[in-house]
C-alpha cells in the first residue's frame, strides 16, 4: 500500500470540496458576472465596469474631440450603446440648421440665420399648424422630436460648441421630447481626456420656442422633465440612492481620476415610446436649471451671439438637465406647450 499516493489523493479530494464550499453567495454571484462586485448596489440599473469595445472610431473625424461609440455588457447580461444610441448617421433623421456652426455656417444674429432659411427646412406635422421656431445650445449633442416626429438633430456630436435653430408645423398643445447627451472619450467610463485623463464632463441644454409672430410660447426652465438612462463614472456603488423615480448621484465623487479603468456606470431601459406625445410622464422628477456660470457658455460664441433668445429679456431660458450635470450622461427631457 503506497501510503504517501493515497494521502495526496486524499489532499486533493479535501480541497476540491473546500473549493466548492468557501464562496459564499454574494461570491458566485461574483464569478457569475465576471467579477464584478455589485452586492453594494441596491437601484434599479444594469451595472457595468470597465471600458466599453469600441464600435464606431469616430462619428465626425472634423471634431476637435473624438466622437466615438462603444458597447458594454452590464452584469445581468444586457448590451449597452455608450455613451448613447443615436441618429447621426441616419439620414432619414433631419439635421438642425446652423445658428452657429465652426463646421458650418456661423450666422452673427438671430435674424441673419432666419433670413437664410428658405422654407425647405420646415417640418411638417400637421399641415394646418402653425410654424414653430426653435433655438437650441446643447452641451453636447441633441435629438429632437416633436409628437414623436423627428425634428432635428445637433450637427456636431461633440466638440467644436454649436448651435442650432429648427423650424416645424405643428398644431397645439403638441409635445417636446428631446434625447441629450453628454459626450465621452473614454467609453464605458463617462469621461473625457483632459487635465487628467479621466475627466467627467459637463452637460447642459437651453432652447427657446417661438410661434408665428415671434411671441415665446415655451423656454427651457424647471417646469420641463427630465430622467436619466446613462450615469457614469461612479467610483463607489454605495453613493446611488433613489427617491421614487428620481435616480441621484449627488453623493458621488466627480473627482478626476489619473485610473479610471475600473470605474462603474449605471444604466437603465430607455421605453420605446419615450418621444411620443402619449407617453406618461407625469411621475418623472422636475428637471434641474442651472446658471451660464455653472455649464461655462460666457466663453463660447454659440451662445453669446444669441443671448437675444437664449437669455431673452423677459422670456428667459435656463440651462437644464437631470439632478446631475456631471455623472448623467444621457438624459430624455419633455415639455407640452398647451
């Protein structure tokens, strides 16, 4: 009898059973999802880590900044399009004309980019409805549909600063649905190469309507709503709360990072239907505003050229987005002119 062979078996027996036994729960379900911990989140999202695989190298190579698209896998197995799934390259989803545009054309006022417009960039909703005017700033990128129809879309996805004006026939009340999105270089990782290279950017959009005669007839301020679909980065699960629909990352660092590559984001089903006039969204939270000094436009001549709509006397809009400007980085605002 070969003693010494039978007390390795009888070794490797015993630790194939404590391999077996040692994980707890919380630790298959880690190994289940590829090692990534998120027993400490307790919301309503997918959770990624890491960086996205990247899909698209560029959308617009004019860019000073580079536009791309990716996709990641969350831990319950879901696909995701980083920073968002959008309509640049589908040619059936009108572009915005130029209000101004370093890729473009850069009007010096308000009524020089109207004199421009030949009528051919009205869309048509109803035809008995009255011609809409919209003027838009979007830091970065934006899609507009109005009683689910679309309307225009940001020429330039993320950097040189633009802005744009839309013309369409509607009939009132009609609704205004507008996908937003704050651009990211580093994919999956909701962050930008700057004075580090991992930087959480800024969002911010401001727009102004007009009906027929040029009377305002609705502005960006806090009675529009706003829900958040893409957070990120997030450094630490624990910060997320929730207050009934309101998803919050106030208590999240934005901090630049020098690593950033095992950052977190937070991701949740964007509904089909999100930009037609009959969608529900009476329970989602309030947009926040916030002040030219905080989104950083008194530099940018896309905006300052045209503060005759954007910071109009006695029809002044605001900057608005979900709760965070930072972290949020694709956010669905609405509003219902009556």
């Amino acid at each position: 009898m070969d003693i010494s062979k039978n007390f390795s078996v009888l070794v490797l027996v015993l630790g194939l059973v404590l391999a077996g036994t040692s994980c707890s729960e919380d630790d298959t379900a880690m190994t289940d999802n590829g090692g990534t911990d998120t027993s400490s989140y307790s919301g309503t999202g997918s959770v990624t880590q890491g960086a996205a695989t990247t899909t698209v190298t560029n959308l617009f190579s004019d860019g000073q900044r580079v536009a791309g698209l990716g996709t990641i896998t969350s831990t319950d197995d879901t696909e995701w399009t980083v920073p968002a799934d959008v309509n640049f390259t589908d040619n059936s989803f009108p572009f915005a004309s130029d209000l101004y545009n370093s890729y473009g054309t850069k009007y010096n006022s308000t009524s020089e980019a109207l004199a421009a417009l030949d009528g051919s960039d009205i869309i048509e909703i109803d035809a008995n409805g009255e011609v809409i005017t919209g003027f838009i700033f979007a830091d970065n990128y934006f899609e507009l549909f109005v009683n689910g129809t679309p309307v225009g879309k940001d020429a330039v996805p993320f950097t040189d600063f633009n802005s744009h004006v839309v013309r369409f026939r509607v009939e009132r009340p009609f609704t205004i649905a507008m996908k937003l999105v704050d651009w990211e270089e580093n994919l999956g990782l909701g962050s930008e190469d700057q004075a580090t290279r991992y930087h959480p950017g800024d969002g911010g959009m401001v727009a102004m309507f007009q009906d027929a005669q040029a009377a305002t007839i609705a502005i960006t301020d806090a009675s529009w709503t706003a829900q958040t679909y893409y957070t990120a980065p997030i450094q630490d699960l624990t910060c997320l709360t929730e207050d009934g629909t309101s998803r919050l990352s106030g208590s999240c660092s934005s901090a630049d990072a020098t690593d950033g590559s095992g950052f977190y984001g937070i991701h949740w089903d964007l509904p089909s239907d999100w930009m037609n006039e009959s969608f529900d969204d009476s329970g989602w939270p309030a947009a926040t505003t916030y002040s030219n000094d905080e989104i950083g436009v008194n530099n940018k001549e896309s905006y300052t050229k045209f503060t005759d709509v954007f910071d109009h006397a006695t029809s002044d809009a605001q900057f608005i987005w979900s709760t965070n400007v930072v972290l949020d980085n694709e956010v669905i605002v609405r509003y219902t002119v009556d």
